[in-house]
C-alpha cells in the first residue's frame, strides 16, 4: 500500500497564479495567483520570432530554512544543480516545476520549486529536509545522531525515506523527471542512495525489514503540489533502476515511458498511470553500451506531441582520450520503435550535465541549450542547426549549466543559469500573439 505523506500576450490580467508552501485541499489543482511583473508582461509582448532578452532579477516567495539561505537560494530561487537539469512543465498549474539533488557538492536537498513566468517568481513548494551532505564532515556517531533525528524506515513500502516522508538522501534527476497531469504530481525515479547503507549499517535491527534489499528496483517517487506532499510509489522486483535513466509522460499513452540503461538492464518500458506496471516495449540486444541503435545513458531527450516521437540525443567530449561520437535517435510512440537518426561529429553536444534539452510546440521543433549556444532540431528534418538569436545570448551570463523548460502558455524558452535572472527565447510566433 503506497503512502501519501491561455494566457495569451493580448490577455495580461493573466492573474498569474503561485502557490506558497503548506498544504492545500485535495482537489485543488490551481495555486494561488499573484500579479504579473509589467515589465515582464512587456517583454513577452513584445519578443518577436527568434529574438531574445533577459528578464529583471527573479523574485522568491516561500518559508526558507537555514539550508536554502546559506546557499542563497532565497535570493536566486534553487538554481540548476550537476546532472539535474530538467524542468518540466505542468499545465494544469501554468507553471515550471523544479527539484534534484547535487552530488554533494555545495548541498543535498530534496527542496521542489516552482515558477511563474508572468510575475518572475520561484516559488518554494516543499522546504527542504536536513542537508545530507552534511554527514561526510561528520565522525561516526554525530552522523548517527544527526541521520536519527530526521529519517525512517517506512513500514508499508520497506523504503527508508524522511519521518515527513520525502525521499532521504535525494541524487540527481538526470532526464528522470516529469510532469504527469492525470494525478498532479512530479514524478522523479531516484538513483543510487549512498547513505541508505550508511543508515542501515547504523540499525542493523532494520536490515530484515528493509524491502528494498536484496535487488534494485526503479525507485519512483511522486509530489503532489497541490497537497504538498509525496508518495513513494513501489516499482515491479524486475525492473532494475538506472544512475541515468529517461522518464518522460506521453499523453497518448496516458502514462509515462522510462528508458534504462545500464549494466543490469537496457529497454524502454511504459505504464499506465496509478498502474505502474512498467510492460517493456522495445528493448536492444544483449549486448549493453554496443548497440548503436539505442542510446547510451545520461542522454537528454524530448517529446515531438505532432509527431509523436521521442527525440534523444547524446555525445560529445572525449572518453578515455577517444572522441564520443554525437548521435541522435527517435523512439516512433505509434510504431514501438527505435531508430538512430544522425551520428556524426556537427551538433550540440548532448549530456544531461551539459544543456537540457525542450520540444517548442508553436515551432515544432526542439530547442537544445548547450554550452556553445542554441541548437534547433525537426524531427523531419533530421538535421541540427544552430540558432542565432537576436538579442542577447543565454551563455553571456552563465555561471554553471543551465535549466531549461518551454512555456506554452507565453511560447517562449526559459532559461535560468542560476545567476538571478530568467533568459526567454521565442522560435516563431504563433497567430494568437
């Protein structure tokens, strides 16, 4: 038993909504609404086809801890974080949702943000737990102490997670992140828990109840912002968990599809919301990391909803002093099928590390933010091409990686490299604006 612990440019009374960190009723879907920034407003209303600007310093609202403040998120919102680059939209919120641990490195937190674009605001949904990463400066016993004061062994789903039930000891996203609409929540599959050893080697009398031992499952994990709370969702024994897997919603499918990669485990799976079944669809051969025809882990990827076509790409750099080859693939969601498309040396390069990755639904096309620049893909055209924007660049003032998530309620890109202020590109402009 699972545990639950358009505005169009013309249309600018857009009553822009927010939501604040707290509980809400059950059925509520919407956040509360805060006024639109008017020169925010005029931006967007004013940014014409493959033109670009920055908007004003964003503005924060929530209860901050001392966890966010010492690392200055009250100022800058949560900032993009290394391999956790993914921020997805959520349509029945008119809003872009945000969460994913660091590598330790400055913090560990398992925070959820929104934000909204027409008043220029991340807004805090879920304040954090206590920053696990504190623990590796900590000797033995503190860490004990420290670990006891906020973490549980759950007793229906066997999983160690947060006494307000949260995920302990959050890693990366990578492209493990989406939004789905039929239940309202972000769902995010976690990877490799280092400190669920820890802890356990800690109470070795919570070994024999600890469920998830003995393999390694997917480990989903779903928030519902409109109560404010999560939900670990157990997965089938035989679906293995990825350091770097796909998940990405398809409303077509009316659930989600989860790519895996790794030593264990290579296919693509898919499940029905509240089902969670995960039926595999396509799978490579045997032979893991060689097959060219599907792609390598810790790739970026997008949704083509008119062609109904999952766009992945990957490469770029160099591996044990050999180039990696830039290739990019579609999974055809009609006809269950993988193909590889392009592989060649031209092109963005493609890590979850590096630039997100977005599917522009006024242009068609998808719009990957790399470190070198803009990059634009059709899915029948089948060929990248790098975008020129007029206005500034979305690099001029990056200071790390940044997040990206297309906005189709402005149809605009939205970039934000953690420096305070929001980069908006719009590809083409549609007939309503």
């Amino acid at each position: 038993m699972n545990t639950r612990i358009t505005l169009a440019m013309c249309c600018v009374a857009l009553a822009v909504n927010v939501g604040l960190a707290g509980p809400a009723a059950a059925d509520a879907t919407e956040p509360r609404k805060i006024e639109p920034n008017p020169k925010v407003v005029t931006v967007l209303k004013n940014l014409g086809e493959n033109e670009s600007a920055w908007l004003p310093h964003v503005k924060t609202r929530g209860e901050f801890n001392e966890s966010l403040t010492r690392h200055g998120h009250h100022t800058t919102g949560p900032r993009p974080r290394n391999y956790c680059l993914k921020w997805v939209w959520a349509a029945d919120r008119r809003r872009a949702l945000f969460c994913g641990g660091n590598a330790g490195v400055p913090h560990k937190l398992n925070d959820v943000w929104e934000y909204d674009l027409a008043s220029n605001t991340w807004i805090l949904l879920w304040e954090p737990d206590p920053d696990t990463n504190r623990v590796r400066h900590m000797t033995p016993e503190d860490a004990k102490q420290y670990l006891d004061e906020f973490v549980k062994l759950d007793a229906d789903s066997g999983e160690l997670m947060t006494r307000r039930g949260a995920p302990f000891d959050p890693v990366h996203t990578w492209w493990g992140l989406t939004y789905d609409p039929e239940i309202h929540a972000l769902l995010w599959i976690m990877g490799n828990h280092h400190l669920h050893g820890v802890f356990l080697d800690q109470h070795p009398e919570l070994k024999d109840q600890y469920k998830m031992g003995g393999y390694h499952p997917m480990r989903l994990w779903a928030y519902y912002p409109h109560q404010n709370e999560w939900e670990f969702i157990k997965s089938p024994s035989e679906l293995r968990k990825s350091p770097a897997a796909i998940l990405e919603y398809i409303p077509e499918l009316h659930g989600s599809l989860y790519y895996t990669e790794c030593h264990a485990q290579q296919g693509i799976f898919h499940s029905k919301t509240r089902q969670w079944t995960w039926q595999q669809l396509a799978s490579s051969s045997t032979r893991l990391r060689t097959d060219p025809d599907f792609p390598l882990r810790e790739a970026v990827a997008a949704y083509d909803s008119l062609n109904k076509v999952l766009v992945v790409h990957h490469g770029g750099g160099a591996r044990r002093g050999q180039p990696v080859p830039k290739k990019t693939w579609h999974y055809d969601v009609t006809a269950v099928k993988w193909e590889r498309i392009i592989e060649s040396d031209e092109g963005p390069v493609g890590a979850d590390s590096q630039g997100p990755m977005v599917y522009d639904s006024v242009a068609n096309a998808c719009l990957l933010v790399a470190p070198d620049g803009l990059w634009r893909y059709e899915v029948n055209d089948k060929r990248w091409q790098k975008v020129t924007p007029t206005g500034p660049a979305h690099h001029e003032k990056r200071i790390r990686p940044c997040m990206a998530c297309y906005n189709p309620e402005f149809n605009v890109l939205m970039v934000d490299g953690g420096h305070g202020q929001v980069w908006v590109y719009r590809t083409k402009v549609s007939r309503r604006e």
